[in-house]
C-alpha cells in the first residue's frame, strides 16, 4: 500500500485510505452508500440529523448488516437557531404569503400551519452513543464535555467541524480527536458556529493549511475535493484525510432523488450558490431560480428549522412534477468533476488517481 495512505486518521481507526465519504442529512446519506464506502477501505458515513433516536438505532444496524468495518454517524449539535424551535402564527402567515405564488404554480395548497419540533439533540447522542459507530461527527458546534468523555471511554473517534482557524482551535481545546476543515465550496449547510455562516466563508486552500498549521489533532480537509488531484492537494497541505460529499452523493447508492443525481451530471451543476431559501440556514446548492428570487425577501425568513417546515411542502411537490428549478439541489461548487455513478468505481478512482500522481509528480510537466 502507498505511503499517503499512512496518515494519524488512518492509524486512528485502522481502516486503509484518508478518505471519508461525507455524512448527507436530510435522507442523502443511505446504509449501502456508507457500507461500500467502508467496505472500500475508506470511512463510509450517515447523516442522521433529522431522525429521532429509535431511527439512528435502526441505521447503525442496518448498516452493520452491510459492512463490519468503521463507519461514522454524524449528528448536528445545535438542532434549532434562536426562534426557529416554535412557529408563531404571525411568521408563518408572511413566510406562507411570500411562498403562495409558487404553490399556485405547482398547483398545491398552501400547508397549514406546521406542528413540529426540531430534533432532541441529547437524545439522538444517546442513541448513536449506544448504536457505538467508529466515528461520531457533528456540526454547528461542540457537544458538552460529558458527551465528549463518554465517546472516548466507548472508543468512539470524534470528529468536529470547522468553518474558520478559531472554530478548529476551539474544536481541539473542548478534546475532539479529529476536525474537519470545511471550506466554502463545499456541497449543503455552512457548520459554522462561533460567528454567523456568512462572516466564515474561507475555501478549502486557505483554511487547510491554516487549521493544520494551528492544531495537532488530525485535519480533515472537505470542500471542491472530487478526484486524485484533490486528494494529493489536501495531504499537501497539511490533512490527515479527505472527505468527500458531493461525488459520492452522485452515485447511485445515495438516499437523494434521481431528478437530483441526473443534474448533478450536467453542465448546470458549475452553477453554485449559497441560500437560506429552503432551510432558513445557509447551505450551497445548484444556484436556480428560488433561491435567486428569495434572495431579496431572506429577512421575510423564519429561523431554521422552522423556515423549512413551511418550504418542506413545496420541494416535495417541487420534486414529484420533476420541477429542478423549486426542488433543493445541494451540490459543491467542483460538481462538475462527477463522474462515477458506482461508489465503488468512485473510490477507486480516486485511489488510483492518487496513486499516478503520487508516482508522476515530479517526473512529468503537468497534463493540460
Ligand atoms: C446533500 C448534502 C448534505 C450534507 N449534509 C451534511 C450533514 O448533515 N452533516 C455534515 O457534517 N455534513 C454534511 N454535508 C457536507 C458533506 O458531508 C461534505 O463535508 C461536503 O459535501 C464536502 O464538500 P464537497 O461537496 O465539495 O465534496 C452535506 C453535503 C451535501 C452535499
């Protein structure tokens, strides 16, 4: 095996590559994606921020009956931004009124006033806690010390999100094992949490080298990675793996719509952007026609989760007429580098990529 396969994050968990295939929330991530990601040699992972605790249990065993090696679990540490818990009439009668045209357009109801409450982050933790994946990783914050204490004594790695140099630093000083750098370009929600998500837009070749700088736990540079070139220009500056999201999100085995993975295939996937428009919170997608024409009327928002209960029926909807231009497309801005429909195929490439790269490097100019 290569010698860039030897890095702290490898020998932390035992497992083959630095290569971690990124947790999808919100129905992205599947137990076959995760499984043959793992089974592959890297880290297959589950995005489970938005199921209750008897689901996390059931995907850490469906999982296990795909795959006996590590795999990571990942959960979002602060499930509501201030005001986003409750809906009160008032918000949602603007947000609804500022949705109504489109829900004519698709020719649906405008929904009732929602009745839901954001997630239970204590007790999701207890449940991925007890289900013990290899890895536990989160976003949009720290997890208190006792949850911290109670993965290390169980042997779970943890692994914490960074936006920004002080949200790694803080990472490192709260004893998160791992930290991932995750730059701008990077597919779905911005983690941020010390300051406000569009106060921390850093891309991935300035945060990487920057974060590995600053702390000693291994760095995990995510964000525009999709191939080999990516991979060998991570570990050179300063990561320990790499995780990917969009790419594996492509392949067949992921939980997304096949409407999704067909566009991601396309040439319109070069088109990025970053909103509030579907969640309330900012993340990137393929920047079409709702998220620019909500763009002016984001103070009309309300606060996440409670800005996407309102909008939740309208993707659907969206997504059943086979609308791309209402449906959330997230996607990272190196989209267009999909090229593999088969995770397994997917990964390796990449190994292979890397590999040729690694041997050639300095004794080839570069290919144009
Ligand atoms: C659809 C989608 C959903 C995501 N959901 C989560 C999530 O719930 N938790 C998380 O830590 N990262 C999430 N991410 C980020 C990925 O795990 C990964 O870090 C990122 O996609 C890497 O950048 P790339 O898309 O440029 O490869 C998501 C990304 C996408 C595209």
């Amino acid at each position: 095996m290569s010698v860039w396969t030897k890095t702290d994050f490898t020998r932390r968990l035992s497992i083959p590559y630095p290569i971690i295939q990124g947790p999808f929330g919100r129905g992205g991530s599947s137990a076959l994606l995760a499984a043959t990601v793992s089974n592959a040699g890297g880290l297959g992972s589950y995005g489970a921020n938005d199921q209750g605790p008897a689901e996390i249990t059931k995907i850490a065993a469906d999982i296990r009956k795909l795959t006996d090696k590590p795999f990571g679990m990942n959960l979002w540490v602060s499930t509501y931004d201030a005001g986003g818990e409750t809906l009160t009439t008032e918000t949602y009668e603007r947000v609804a009124k500022l949705l109504e045209p489109y829900y004519t357009e698709l020719k649906v109801d405008v929904p009732p006033m929602p009745n839901s409450k954001p997630q239970n982050f204590d007790d999701q933790v207890a449940a991925l806690i007890e289900a013990r994946p290899a890895v536990f990783s989160f976003v949009f914050g720290i997890p208190s010390p006792e949850i911290l204490r109670t993965c290390r004594e169980k042997g779970i790695v943890t692994v914490g999100a960074a936006s920004t140099v002080d949200e790694a630093v803080a990472c490192e000083q709260a004893g998160v094992d791992c930290v991932a750098a995750s730059g701008f370009e990077a597919g779905g929600h911005r983690p941020s949490f010390l300051k406000p998500a569009d106060e921390s837009l850093v891309g991935t070749f300035s945060l990487v080298p920057q974060i590995a700088d600053k702390v000693k736990i291994p760095v995990i540079a995510a964000g525009g990675i999709a191939d080999g070139r990516g991979i060998v220009a991570a570990l050179t500056l300063g990561a320990d793996a790499v995780q990917i999201g969009t790419a594996f999100l492509a392949c067949d085995e992921s939980g997304t719509s096949d409407l999704h993975r067909k566009l991601l295939f396309q040439e319109d996937a070069k088109n990025t952007g970053l909103s509030r428009a579907y969640t309330g919170r900012l993340a990137r997608g393929i920047y079409h026609r709702f998220a620019a024409e909500m763009k002016e009327h984001e103070p009309l928002f309300a606060k996440y989760p409670a800005h996407s209960w309102i909008v939740a029926p309208l993707r659907a909807a969206a997504l059943a007429q086979g609308r791309d231009d209402l449906v959330a497309l997230w996607a990272g801005q190196a989209a267009t580098l999909c090229r593999h429909h088969k995770a397994a195929e997917l990964f390796a490439s990449l190994i292979k990529e890397t590999d040729e790269l690694l041997k050639d490097r300095f004794s080839q100019p570069r290919k144009r």
